[in-house]
C-alpha cells in the first residue's frame, strides 16, 4: 500500500521539477530579450533606413541584404537566400474626384487596391451607383450597372471583439469587388477601407481578378469617413467620380526569401519561426509585418546568447512577398518537399506588435493538447488563450509537409485601424509590447523543441 502511495508522490515530484526547470528557463528568455533586446533597434533601422518595401522594389532588395547581415549579427550558423519570382506591381501617380450634379469637382483621399489595374493615366468619369453589400449588388441587373463606377460601403462589424473576424468577414470586398462589377460592366469600383476605426484614412491591400475577367478594372478604397459621407450625399442627389490611375502590373523578377538557422544538436529537423520581409508602398511597414521579422531574429539571438542546445534545428525565414502573392511561403514549402526536410513546428509572427495575448494552433488533437498543458508557464507573461485555430498566411503550405502550425495572436484592437496604411510606422510600435511578443514565441519554440 505504501509503495501505491509513493509512486503518485513520486512522479508528481518529477512533473513539478519539471516544470519548475521550464519556469527559470521561461524567466532567462524573458531577462535576456528586456535586458539586452535588439529587435526594437532593428526595427527601427528597417523602417526609418530602408522604409516600405513592396517585392519587386529596390527597397525590398535593401531589406534583403540587411536581413541577412542581421541574421548574422545575431549568430546564426548559417545564412543564405532563397530564390523566388515575385509579381511587380507599382502604384504610380493617383487621384480620384467626385461631384454632384452641377458641383465642382472635389478631391478624395484614396488608394489604389494592389495588384489593380489603373487607368493608364487618363481620367475614367461616371455616375457612382451604391451598394450596400454583395447581395444587394447582385439584385442590379447589368443594364443598372454598365458604365457606372459600383461603391460598395462594407463595413467592419463592430460587434465582433476579435477585429480579425471582422476583417475577414468583410475582406471579400477589397479582393473581389472589381471582379464582380467588371462582369456586369461597371468602369471601376471603389470600396470601403477594412478598418476598424471611423477615420478619413484609406487602406490598400491585395486584390484579385478572376481568370475568366475579360475586362480588369480599376479598384480603389476610401477612408471610413469619406465612404459614409458619400453614401449620405447618394441618398438625396446624384454623384459621379473621377478617377486618375497609373498603377500596373510589370511582370515577375527574381526576388529572396532570407534564412538563417541554428544547427540541430540532436537531429537536423526544422522548426520555423518568421514572418514577412515584403510590405505595402505606404508607411512603413512596421506592424506588418517588420515586427514579425525583428521578433523572430530575436529568438535566434537569444538562444545563442543563452547557450541554449536546441535538440532541432531553429530556422527563422524572412518570406519574400506575402502581401500580393505569397510566392515567398509557397516556394519555401516547395524547396523543403524537394529537399526531403522533416519540419515539425512552425510558428509566425503577422498580427501586428502588440502585447501578446495567445497563440493561435493548427495541429492534432494530441499536440494541441499538450501545448495546452504548458499554459500555467505562460500566464505570468499576459498569455492565456490557446483556443484559436489558424496559422500563419506563409507557414500555410507547410501543413501538408506534416508540421504543426501557429501564430503568435496579439492584442488586435489597434492592428486594423493602421494595416495597410500610411500610419504604419515605427512610432506606432511599443518597445516593450514587441519584445514580449519575441519572449513568449521563444518560450514556445522551448518547450516545442525539448518536448517533441
């Protein structure tokens, strides 16, 4: 009977030295990246040096050599660049004006959608026709619709807490609006901005056309407050819209994906941490995602500097090209099925740099579960939801190599009323807030790499 009651003493014992050794090496992370961090210096070099950088740009390929330089300053085994075509679309000189009848032409904040087509530089003009939503756009027959430019005023929902269920519900509007409208004949579109704030800022992000588009038209997004004041004005009078657009499509160009590692001391397998190099033409770039890429060569600095011997090789990548076309992350999964590479943890960092708050887990039952065992060792620094379930945009296609996926989940209320825009730059960044963010992924990539 005694030896019955021991045995439960005695692993209990075990379990809670356990944890206890995860807890001090959890507290030497955290000490290490709030003590002697370099990701908010780097950021700021990287935003205010090099400035936006959209693939295909010469900004872009300036981010590339620092990434790799920066890469090595932090002490990785090993650098190198990964070859990857990526689409060339630049923005180019833009307006858009609006009047009412008899009115004088007034201008209006925007920005063009990317990947749209312009106007090539010559003023397309027509009667602005509004919709509230896809299906009222679908009750107009293409009589109703032909020669006109279709405003869809799509708002965020205020009643989702979770900003990015709101982004998605309403994404469908900057990525196929032009597509729906041009098959009915319409001569542009304009929509309203994904945003979560009530402001005059436009935001740009990709949008697409079908492959069965005979007709590509121009799409352009408005700022939260121009779009209500418009749909107000449609109500009563008529008005029509100039618009004035150079932005193209160029063709590919051979691009980089950068990459740095820390050997494997027990076994040469991958787990990933990264985010996206690649930004819009406007800003900075500095929530999105050059936080993601200061975090995650972070972690690489931090195990080298604490003499950490990961048993897996820890691999940061700097994906090319997120923003309009995800070659980056596609070619990555790509070389890695060639190579015969066994991946069995990515995690990437594209919510913004807030504080974080959870992460979000695509994997088996088994191994969400076990993360989950680890959250008591987590919520001393702010981080207690592990119920949601979607990874990163890049790391995506490395499910079907076999790794389980996540992404670092920050606090999102801010992150959309600056995404996309103009205001993304480095003073919207908190110091501390981003290196929370390194601390907690690089606790999580510890406890992945002693565990599995």
């Amino acid at each position: 009977m005694k030896r019955l009651i021991l045995l439960p003493l005695f692993w209990g014992g075990i379990l809670f030295s356990q944890t206890s050794q995860d807890s001090v090496q959890f507290k030497k992370i955290s000490d290490e990246i709030l003590t002697n961090g370099k990701s908010y210096e780097d950021l700021r070099y990287l935003t205010k040096k090099i400035g936006h950088r959209l693939s295909g740009s010469k900004a872009y390929e300036k981010s590339v050599e620092w990434a790799a330089q920066t890469l090595r300053n932090a002490g990785a085994d090993k650098v190198w660049l990964q070859e990857v075509m990526v689409p060339v679309w630049e923005r180019g000189k833009e307006s858009l004006q609006i009047k009412t009848s008899g009115g004088k032409w007034q201008n209006l904040k925007m920005l063009s959608l990317g990947n749209s087509e312009g106007t090539k530089g010559k003023d397309v003009e027509g009667e602005i026709i509004f919709v509230k939503n896809k299906a009222d756009f679908d009750q107009l027959s293409e009589a109703k619709i032909k020669g006109k430019i279709v405003f869809f005023n799509y708002p965020f929902n205020q009643t989702f807490i979770s900003t990015g269920q709101a982004y998605g519900d309403a994404g469908m509007y900057r990525r196929s609006a032009a597509s729906w409208a041009g098959k009915k004949g319409a001569k542009a579109v304009i929509i309203r901005s994904l945003s979560s704030t009530y402001d005059d800022v436009p935001h740009t992000g990709v949008m697409r056309y079908d492959k069965d588009d005979t007709t590509k038209i121009p799409a352009v997004a408005i700022g939260p407050k121009s779009a209500d004041e418009l749909e107000k004005t449609l109500k009563t009078e008529k008005v029509f819209a100039k618009l004035n657009s150079n932005c193209k499509m160029k063709g590919e160009k051979l691009s980089h994906s950068v990459i740095g590692e820390i050997t494997g001391k027990k076994d040469q397998s991958v787990i990933v941490v990264g985010g996206h190099l690649d930004s819009w033409d406007v800003g900075e770039g500095a929530h999105d995602d050059g936080t993601g890429i200061v975090q995650s060569i972070e972690i690489l600095r931090t195990f080298k500097k604490l003499g950490i011997q990961n048993n897996h090789t820890i691999r940061v990548v700097c994906f090319a090209n997120e923003e309009n076309g995800v070659r980056g992350g596609n070619q990555y999964a790509k070389v890695a099925k060639e190579k015969n590479e066994k991946h069995i943890f990515a995690i990437e960092s594209d919510g913004g740099g807030f504080q974080p708050r959870g992460f979000g887990l695509v994997m088996d039952d088994a191994k969400i579960k076990q993360v989950q065992s680890w959250k008591k060792l987590f919520l001393p620094y702010g981080v207690y939801n592990f119920d949601l379930r979607y990874a990163g945009t890049d790391i995506e296609p490395l499910e079907e190599n076999g790794a389980a996926l996540a992404e670092l989940a920050p606090e999102s209320q801010r992150y959309f009323d600056i995404h996309h825009t103009e205001e993304d730059t480095f003073e919207k960044v908190n110091r501390r807030e981003l290196m929370l963010g390194a601390i907690v992924m690089g606790q999580l990539i510890y406890m992945v790499d002693k565990n599995w």
